[in-house]
C-alpha cells in the first residue's frame, strides 16, 4: 500500500543509492525534497503549507552535515519531524476565565464529532474539579439535542436542552440562565455542524456567541479532513473568532496533516484530541505524537498505551509469574493469543512500529493462522493444554480433526508453543533479576531515526 | 432544479477555484509551460484528488503536448477532463418494483449515513416504491430517533430495538418484516465506525451474513458513504471496508459545501469501486446519481 508508506523507508531508499558516491548531487536532494513534499500532502497537510514547509527544511538540511553523515535519510528525517514540531508548538491548555464562570463554545462542520467532544469535554472539566453544564443549541439535525441529553445523563452532568425552541440563541440564554441557577462555574455549547459557506448559518452562531459570550471557542476538526481545513478555519476565525481547536477521530489511521495546516495557518493552538469512541477518550495533546503520525512513522506510544489498556494486567501477571516457575501452558498461549487479538488486527499493531510502518503494509500477515491455532489449542483437553508431553499421535491426530486442521499443523503449534517456552524462559529469568521495572518516561529525542 | 444546475451549484466553489486557478496560469501567453503545469498539478491536490492522480494527469498533459506541440489553454482543459473521466467509475442503482432490494449503509463516522438513508427513502417512495428504514445504529446517543424522525417526516416505517442492542437482530427483524409486508427497498442505517476498529467491522460482517442469509434473493448493495471534506484517508477507508464487507458503491455527501469534491477521483482510481450517488445540499431531494461526465463538466471551466 504505497499510499502509506512512511517516509523514512522512502527516504532511506534514495540515500541508499547515494551510498558510494562522493558528492551528493543537486538531483538528489531535489528527490528527496520531493519525498518530503509527498509524504506531507498524503498526510492532507495543506499544500502551501507544504511549499513553505520543504522550502524551510531544504535549508536547514542545506546548512546542516546531513549529507556528511552514514544515514543521511534518516538525518533529513529527524530534520522534518524538528520542523513539524517548531509548527506544531507546545502543548496548550484550555481557558479559564478570571470571572469564575467559564464559556466553552464548540463548533464545525457536520459530522466532526461536535456533540461527543462536548460530553468527553464536560467529563474531564469535571475531573480537573470544574461544575460544567452542557447545553445543545442544535435546532436543524434531528434528534441532536436528545443525543447530548443521553449522553450527558450517562456521565451525570447537568445539561439543558429545548427541543421544541426554534432559536439557538433562544436555548443558549436558557442554558446560561440554567447553568447560573445550578451554581455551575463552565458551560458548555454544543451547536449545530455548519458550512461556512452558509451565511445565515453562521449568523445564528455570532448570535449564540453573543449571548453566552464564549472563553473558548473551539473548533472541532475531524482528523480526516483535507484540504480545506484551513480555509474552513480561516472562515471560522474571521467570522466568529477562533481560540484554538480540538482534533477527533484520531483513533482512525488518519495522518491528521490538518492539525499542522491549522496551526501554522491561525496560529491557533491545538487543545485537546479525541482518540475514542468512549467519553473518557479525550487527550490532551502532544505534539511529539503528531509529528511522528503525520509523517507515517508509526507511533510507539499509541502502541504501548493500546496494549495497556487491552491488555488484563491480573493475567499478565499471572502468565509472567507461572513463566517464572516454568509453568507456562498451552493454555496460557491461548490466552495470550486471544489478548493479543482482542488489541486489533495483527497488521494495525505492526505498523504502529517504527520502521516497520511501510512494510507492514506489504507483510503478507495471516490472521487466520492465529484462529486457527486458537482453534487447535481450543481442541485439546484441559490436561493437555496444561501437559503437552501427553500428546501423542493419536490425540494429535484427534485434536487436528477436531479443530478442521492437519496434524502437521497441530505439530506446528506444538514446536511454536516449545520454542516459545524456551525463548520466554530466558525473559522470565530476566525479569526476575530485574524486579518490577518503572515505567519510563518518553523522552522523543531517544528515538533511533 | 435540473440535475446538470444541482451538480454545478453543488460543486460552485470547486469549479470557481479550479477554473480561476487554470484561468489565472493561462491568462499571460494563453499556452501552458512547465511551471504553470506544476501548479495546475497543486491545483488538483489542493482540491483533495491526490498528489498520484494529479501527476497522472498532468503526466498526460505533458505527454499530450509533447507529441502534438499544442500547449493551449483549451487542449489541456480538453485533456485533463479526458483523463479525469478515465479515473471515475459511476453506477446507477435501481430498486425494481415487485421484489426486495436491500441497501446497506456504512461508513466512518459522521460522513452522514442516516441522512442520506433518509434521501434515499425519500427519493424511492416518490417513485412508488415500499420502502422501510431499519436502525442498525444502536450505539450512538439518540440515532434511533434521528432516523424515526426522518421516518415521520419521509412517512417510511422504521424498524428498530433499543440502543445497545444487537445490530444484527435489528437487521434480522427488518428482513422478516420487510418480507411480510411485500417492502421492496429496506435501507439499513449502521452506526458508524473507523475502518481500523476490527470488532467494530466484524460486526458489520456480520450484518452483511445475516442479509446474504435471510434475505438471499434480494438484491443487495453495500454503499460506503464518504465525506466529500475527507482527505486522502478517504481512500484507506474505500480499501478497508471493501476488504471487509465487499463495497458496491460509493456516496459522495456534503459535495455541496466546502469541499471540494477531487477526493471521489482519488477514491475511484485507487480502488476502481464505482460512485452511485452525491449529496449535493441538505435538503431531503439533493440527492443525485452519480453522473461522472456532470462532475467533471462542473468541475473544470467549459470551454
């Protein structure tokens, strides 16, 4: 799947035939310069933005020993990903107003996730120790108000809505009115997706602004929106006022190119992001993260968390602790199979790797090979999963009927589970040694480009 | 409205910002040189087709030029339309009277499933048909009544069970009702879902393998619904869902607002799956076939 390819294989494949000359020509770096170009604009990265961001990164390689260096491609990488990063600035935090009483405004297009962003926003306002009320002012998209109202009953927040009201501002006063009598200190607007091409659409949201004279006002953007994000956010800006905006979706394998177009574009920062479907998935945002995802080169981070949070510890624990006592069976393979399947699809996490990104993409991975080893392995008796000495033969023979497979692959399995009992032996004396390890903080410079 | 006027209003922004853009390069010699073709080549990334369809065309431009020394400005529109002509691929659904046609609905989310669901609706009742909705969305807050909403305003009976429920049996109620009641277009309503969420798309499989089964003899179509202000991630969604639930179609919905629309060429060439219709305005009749020869008509400036 070239579309994805990351940039570092890319980059490295043109340095590769620079190996063995002496000079790199003027045509080399234009290709790579083309490289980079590429690698942005298929991560919807706006095109001027582009233009400007290679004419940035051409001098800086310029002035730089990249060429000097072993692995120039992987130096050049290192330089876009400081590039994106100087754009993509620093983390930012949400307003608060010094009146104790503070006004969150959220708009957008339809479909960008307005309604869900405004509940995970009221469910971590109310974590940092805010009261927020939420408030629908959504009078076109049918049923919109009675989404907000479940979905803020399911986290127990205050909300107002008046479906029956033809005018948001009408509701937006109510809300603030309500909010007020609740002794709440945030409130919340959620209004209805709009294109900004839509004057009296948008005449309806300065009117809504003007009432609950917002702290914040926020654009959501979906992380898969392209090209036109910023101008879509320029006419946001320019019409209501822009204070910064929140990217959802990002759970997708969409690059998020926008997030970078935006920011250098307004200026505006990046707040928060929504990485899931749950109320709890909003983030806060880094931009180390970013960089690495736009450019394709997979995201450890993500990975590691994913796997936290799929992962069940107590079982982890047990496993490593019977890996410790050399108790490791068949049946804590299949456990560990089926977690393991619980996190996705085999591909997804390989090109969540470093390096690994554009090739797992070309990875010919079998998923069906792990159902059918779970089937094998769900085919034998509790003994012998927790004693495969017992197999023999005739159980072999059995197991491989039962499962819908042949006894060469249920030997398969037997041989994986063996080596893999000697490969985890050596972990789990190594872990042993070690004791419980702390866990690290990221620190990006530590990446091997 | 003629369909030819919905498809150029729709598309007005894309079509004002391409021509002005070629009009802009051509106006100085009247013929195209290296560079003006470089930016006709951003011009068509910056309207979403994807920097590998926009060199493939501009690649043809370059060639058409070379071989024939004609570099003005009315052979490359000529061009440049044939070649984005090539890239697209239509279809034009059907729902025959007498039997039972299904159309599955699916897509990310918030690309506007229900809404066009409630077009659809709209669009075949007008034409005499039994149509019913089934709420397959049993996930997100209120899509429930959003689309028993649309089915009072379209007058279409929905089929639906509580949220939280399980999809496929929402699907397997519809399908025996649709049955009793001689329905000849059920439209399924799914909940929308990332292309990268496995379990989410295992049920959709799902879905699809109750509809194959119950329903074996209707004639089914999977329409993959895409926001037309998607990027390049578009396509990846196009290849996923046609991987995991067989895509037969294509919807393009929002083209009539800011988007700019070149991402239904992006889409078209990579997967070669064809595009059956277009959102082009809110309300409930902007819903048009796909007409490939329209889109790029609106697209680029007539000569």
């Amino acid at each position: 799947m070239a579309v994805l390819e990351g940039l570092t294989s890319r980059l490295t494949a043109i340095t590769d035939k620079m190996r063995g000359k002496s000079r790199v020509s003027e045509k080399d770096i234009k290709e790579m310069m083309r490289e980079i170009r590429l690698a942005l604009l298929e991560a919807d990265v706006h095109y001027g933005v582009v233009k400007e961001l290679a004419e940035y990164i051409n001098e800086k390689a310029k002035g730089s020993e990249v060429m000097k260096s072993l692995t120039p491609g992987q130096q050049i990488v290192k330089i876009v990903h400081e590039s994106l990063l100087e754009v993509l600035g620093e983390e930012e935090k949400l307003a608060v107003s010094s009146s104790g009483f503070t006004v969150f405004m959220l708009y957008g297009l339809q479909g960008a996730g307005k309604t869900t962003t405004a509940a995970k926003l009221a469910l971590h306002l109310r974590k940092k120790g805010k009261k927020p009320l939420l408030v629908s002012v959504d009078v076109h998209r049918p049923a919109a108000q009675e989404q907000l109202a479940v979905l803020a009953k399911s986290i127990d927040i205050p909300y107002y809505i008046n479906p029956e009201e033809k005018s948001a501002a009408k509701i937006a006063k109510e809300g603030l009115e309500r909010a007020k009598y609740l002794m709440c200190n945030t409130l919340i607007v959620d209004t209805a997706g709009r294109m900004t091409i839509d004057d009296e659409m948008m005449q309806e949201l300065r009117d809504i602004d003007k009432v609950v004279q917002a702290d914040d006002r926020l654009l959501i953007v979906d992380a898969m929106i392209g090209q036109e994000a910023v101008e879509i956010a320029r006419q946001f800006e320019e019409q209501i006022g822009l204070d910064g905006f929140i990217m959802t979706k990002l759970d997708g394998d969409a690059r998020g190119g926008a997030a970078l177009s935006i920011r250098k574009m307004t200026g505006k920062p990046i707040k928060m992001v929504g990485t899931g479907e749950q109320l709890a998935d909003l983030e806060p945002f880094y931009p180390d993260r970013l960089a690495s995802r736009i450019l394709g080169m997979g995201d450890v981070l993500s990975l590691i968390e994913k796997a936290e949070q799929t992962l069940d510890e107590e079982k982890a624990q047990q496993t490593l602790d019977r890996l410790r006592q050399n108790r490791f069976t068949m049946q804590d393979m299949l456990e560990q199979l089926e977690q393991i399947q619980n996190m996705g699809s085999i591909k997804d996490m390989l090109s969540m790797i470093p390096g690994l990104g554009s090739k797992a993409a070309n990875l010919d991975v079998d998923e069906n090979q792990l159902v059918s080893v779970r089937a094998i392995i769900q085919s034998m008796t509790m003994a012998e999963r927790e004693n495969p000495k017992l197999l023999n033969a005739s159980r072999r023979k059995r197991i491989a009927s039962g499962s819908g497979t042949s006894v060469q692959a249920v030997n398969q399995v037997v041989r994986q589970y063996n080596d893999s009992l000697k490969l985890m032996k050596q972990f789990g004396n190594m872990g042993g040694r070690r004791g419980k390890r702390k866990r690290q903080k990221f620190d990006p410079s530590s990446i091997q480009w | 409205m003629a369909i030819f006027d919905k498809f150029k209003k729709g598309l007005s922004k894309t079509r004002d910002f391409i021509s002005n853009q070629i009009n802009r390069v051509a106006a100085e010699f009247g013929s195209f040189d290296e560079d003006m073709l470089d930016e006709l080549e951003m011009t068509l990334v910056a309207a979403d087709c994807g920097l590998p369809a926009a060199t493939e065309a501009i690649d043809s431009i370059r060639e058409h030029i070379r071989l024939t020394g004609d570099a003005s400005r009315g052979t490359v529109i000529r061009v440049l339309r044939e070649k984005l002509l090539s890239m697209l691929d239509e279809k034009k659904l059907s729902v025959p009277a007498g039997e039972l046609s299904i159309f599955l609905m699916v897509g990310v989310n918030g690309t506007g499933k229900t809404t066009t669901a409630a077009k659809l609706a709209n669009r075949y009742k007008a034409e005499g048909r039994r149509v019913m909705m089934a709420a397959a969305d049993t996930f997100r807050a209120a899509a429930i009544e959003q689309l028993k909403e649309w089915g009072e305003r379209t007058d279409t009976p929905v089929i639906s069970h509580e949220t939280g429920s399980d999809p496929a049996a929402v699907v397997y109620d519809a399908i025996q009702s649709a049955k009793a009641r001689k329905t000849e277009l059920l439209i399924v309503d799914t909940a929308g879902r990332l292309h990268t969420k496995k379990n989410l798309m295992d049920e959709l499989a799902k879905i699809k393998r109750v509809i194959q089964r119950e329903a074996a003899d209707a004639k089914v179509e999977t329409l993959l619904v895409l926001d037309a202000t998607t990027g390049q991630n578009a396509i990846v969604q196009a290849r996923s869902y046609n991987e995991a639930i067989e895509v037969s179609g294509l919807v393009i919905s929002k083209l009539d607002g800011n988007a700019k629309g070149g991402v239904a060429i992006a889409v078209s060439r990579e997967t070669g799956l064809p595009l059956a219709l277009a959102g082009l305005g809110e309300q409930v009749d902007d819903l048009q076939d796909f007409d490939k020869q329209l889109f790029v008509d609106a697209l680029l400036p007539i000569e």
